[in-house]
C-alpha cells in the first residue's frame, strides 16, 4: 500500500448502550476527524461498515454530522466489513481517486447467538445454524491435530480479560480465572460461555489520507496503512456457514496475512503486536499458526510461553480481544485498528505494548472472509 | 433447497445415503449437490455417499439457537468420508471422536426430517485420517 496513513482514529467504548447506533457512529466518526484535524467537508468518501441496522444506514450516521453531499457507501461482509470498508478506502486513497477518506464501523446487535449468518433454510431448521458449532467443531481439530487442552483455551480467555481490565472502551474489564472460564455455562463442548465473544454494540473510525496529503495539512502522528489483504472463499478453505468441506482445509486467514505482509513489504517478525479474531478462544490459537507467529501445531505452547501476552514477544489483543470487548460485528476490525493506531502513538498506557511500531490487525468472517492490516509508525 | 436434494428419504433409522456431486478432474466431492466444481469449474457427476465415515468431530448444541425446530440440548459432529469429504451433521446418539459411522434418515423433532450420523460396524474403506 504506497503513501496511505491513517490520519485520524475514533471509537465509541463497546458494551451495551441506550443510544442508538446512529449515535455510536456519530461519536465515532466526529472522534477520527478531530483527531486527524479535518471536517467532514474535507472528506472526498465515506465508507461505512454496519451488519443488522437498517437501509442507509451509513448515510443515517452521516446525516448526525453534516451535509456535504459527500459520496457515502454501506459495505457488509460479515466480521469482516469494517477491514472491507478499510480495504476500499485504502484503494481509493492509493489510488488517487479519493484524497481523504472517512471509515466508519458502527454495530447495534442484539444479544445472544446471531441469527442470519448465511445459513440455508434446512441447516437452520434441524438446528445446524449455529455459529458456536462451527467454532467448537474448529477448537476441537485443533485439539485433535495438537496438543492443544481445554486449559488452553481456557487461558486464551484469561489472557485476553486481563488485558482488558486497561481498556476503557471493553466491555468486560474483570480478570477471570482458568476455573471460572471451565465453569461458565457450556455452550458447545469444549466451548464455554467465557471461551465465547458477546455480539454488542459499538462503533470506531479511521481517516485516511494520502502522505502527500497529511503533509500539506501537517497531520500530526499520523501512521502509515502499510499494508492490506482480503480476500473470500478458496478453494479449500472452510467456515459458517459451509456444510461441508475438505479435510486437508486452508486457511482465508493465513491467504490474507501473506498478501497484507507482502503488500507491506515485511514479514511477520517485524510485527510488534497482533489484533485477531478471537470471536472464540480457538479462534485466537488457530490464528497464531495461520497468521505465522507459530507453526501449526505450536499454538499452544507459544500460549503458554507467555509470548502472547502483554510483556511477552509478541502480545495478541492487549485491547482484550472480542472475548472482553464484546463484538460489534461492523466495527470490530476498525476497533483494532484504533488499538493499533493507540499502541504505536504510544498512548495505550497501562497495557501499553513496550516499543510498539508496527501492529496487525485480523478479521474473519461469515460468508468466508478475511481482511488483515498492517500499520506502522 | 427441500431436503430429497440432500440424502435418500425413507423412514427414520434407516441408512441412507448423502447426495453429493464429484469432480473427476480434481477429484472433490461437495455436499450438497452443486453445478459444476466450485474449485476447479469442471464438470461434476452426480454421486452418492455411503460411507462409512469416521467421527472426525463430536460436540453438542446446549442453549437454544434461532430459528432452530430442534430442541436444545441436541449432538451435533463432522463425519469425514473416504474421499476427504466431511460433512456437518446430526448425531443419532452419543458418539466419540474416531467413531464409525453411516448416515441414517432420522427425525429430529416430531414430524421433522433429515439426515444424522450413527455407528456402524460394517466395514468401509479405511477413513483417510
Ligand atoms: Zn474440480
């Protein structure tokens, strides 16, 4: 990605909320415009990522702002639409065909399992429509295929909740220990209630620019988009809502990673920190592998190494995850990039990552998608 | 998509077979049915699924899902057929992982139809994993 940076970030905190998810995004898109020193009449596109709310959502949220007759554009793709919304900005800002571009994610989902995942009509009815399934069915290869516990995945839980008792805008921000994790109610073995993310409510924003552009307007701390993958269903890959699929299956996420990477020109040991698609506490371990922090059948051991905690070598969701901000599922990829963003300006205080200049982001989603970040200051 | 497109109809606790469409160019199967290969667009015949399988995963639905007529808590699991096809589905009773399987017509809730796995003793092409 030449010449992108991130102008601008915002966030409304993820939780439950009484305002509407106009409001969310309002506060949001108002926050990533302050912070990159512009107004919405700088602003060439806006491209806003939401799942459940409503048609025109995106120009809903708009309107809370101003009216501009800025061209405004609703993307979905499931967990992924915040990172397909940031995709598409970032191609017309490289491109030239926009100079600064506003992204916005913005969610208002209602509690428990979500519904209309892409299932069809017979998998729904005979009770196979079941996100939880899936992740349960993937934890359970992986403890199959590895040496991967149930205490594993426990701890992913554990780790991810400690580091959230620091993030202001998580939803659960109480350390839990292994035994509470094991005890909540279980939803799908292996997977408990506390191995699982909360669908919420939320919303963030990015600015982007062009350097050229960042540089006449002396953007301050701006940081580079250095590079982005995305990419849907190959061949062998596998995810809700597929009944079937191979058994040698790959990965949408390691395909996104290598072209984010390659995109960025640097590999993964550059990476300082990791925001991934913990939506369940399996999802995390497979990630490390798919994203090339470990090789296949090491995700555990780099766990319990201490490596993916804060402190450790490569810390994985020091904002605390989805498991402790809860996942609104529009804004959850540009809510990691606001903790990228945070983490390499050096303002993300007590779970500051030491050092922290290049970070990645990670979502996966419904439908097979996937989008990874890379971020640099 | 009705369910006489996913497996033979008879009645429940009857083995059955899926309908699932292969490819000879690459040599994928797919469940359900589909035109043409998704993975290399070649051609595909129309194929049937016997199994035995092996119980590749074996899990459970504990808290009720939307939209689902099935009662929770129900078994739920992957079977992975000779092939390297594995197919999601419903258990007809408790199973372990590496179990044998076959697929069965079984009714999930009263007056309801699909297709399940259960355990078998006959003897299939050896599961490739
Ligand atoms: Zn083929």
């Amino acid at each position: 990605m030449k010449d992108v940076v991130i102008a601008g970030a915002g966030i409304h905190p993820f939780g439950r909320f009484d305002s509407d998810y106009r409001d969310m995004g309002e506060v949001a898109a108002r926050g990533a415009l302050a912070d990159a020193g512009v107004g919405l009449s700088d602003v060439d596109i806006v491209l806003v990522a939401n799942v459940g709310a409503e048609m025109a959502k995106g120009h809903n949220v708009v309107e809370r702002i101003g009216r501009t007759g800025v061209p405004v554009i609703n993307v979905e793709a499931a967990c992924a639409s915040s990172g397909s919304a940031l995709f598409m900005a970032a191609q017309m800002v490289a491109s030239g065909a926009a100079e600064v571009a506003l992204c916005i994610g913005v969610e208002k989902a209602p509690r428990g399992f979500i519904a209309a995942s892409g299932f069809e009509p017979w998998q729904i009815e005979n009770g196979l429509g079941v996100n939880p399934l899936y992740f349960a069915i993937q934890a359970q290869e992986l403890i199959a295929a590895t040496d991967t516990t149930v205490e594993d995945l426990a701890d992913v839980s554990v780790k991810n909740h400690r580091h959230a008792v620091h993030n202001p805008n998580a939803m659960y921000r109480q350390e839990v220990t292994r035994e509470q994790v094991l005890a909540s109610k279980a939803i799908c073995p292996p997977l408990t209630l506390l191995m699982l993310c909360a669908p919420n409510e939320g919303a963030a924003a990015v600015v982007l620019m062009s350097r050229r552009e960042a540089e006449r307007r002396a953007v301050a701390d701006a940081v580079a988009l250095r590079g982005i993958g995305l990419v849907s269903r190959g061949p062998d890959d596998w995810f809700v809502p597929a009944a079937s699929y191979q058994a040698d299956r790959t990965s949408l996420s390691a395909r996104a990673a290598a072209l984010a990477l390659d995109d960025a020109g640097i590999g993964i040991d550059d990476i300082d920190l990791v925001e991934c698609q913990d939506t369940d506490a399996g999802s995390e371990l497979v990630a490390y592998a798919d994203l090339g922090l470990c090789k296949p059948g090491d995700e555990a051991s780099l766990l319990r190494s201490g490596a993916t905690a804060l402190g450790g070598r490569i810390p994985v969701n020091p904002s605390g995850g989805l498991l402790s901000k809860g996942e609104p599922l529009g804004a959850s990829g540009l809510g990691q990039v606001h903790e990228l963003v945070t983490q390499v300006r050096g303002r993300a205080g007590a779970r500051q990552v030491e050092g922290a200049r290049t970070g990645l982001g990670h979502v996966m989603g419904a439908g097979h998608n996937s989008c990874v970040v890379v971020v640099q200051r | 998509m009705t369910h006489q497109t996913l497996y033979d109809d008879a009645a429940p606790g009857t083995a059955t077979v899926l309908h699932v469409s292969t490819c000879d160019a690459c040599g994928r199967s797919e469940f359900p049915r589909r035109r043409d290969c998704p993975a290399c667009g070649s051609a595909v015949r129309d194929d049937r699924l016997s199994g035995p399988g092996r119980l590749r995963a074996s899990t459970a639905v504990l808290a009720q899902p939307p939209g689902s007529r099935v009662e929770a808590p129900y078994l739920a699991g992957v079977a992975e057929f000779p092939g390297g096809l594995c197919v999601i589905g419903l258990l007809a009773h408790e199973l372990p992982v590496g179990a044998r399987v076959e697929v069965v017509v079984h009714e999930p809730y009263p007056g309801g139809r699909t297709f399940a796995f259960r355990e078998t003793d006959l003897l299939g092409p050896p599961a490739t994993c």
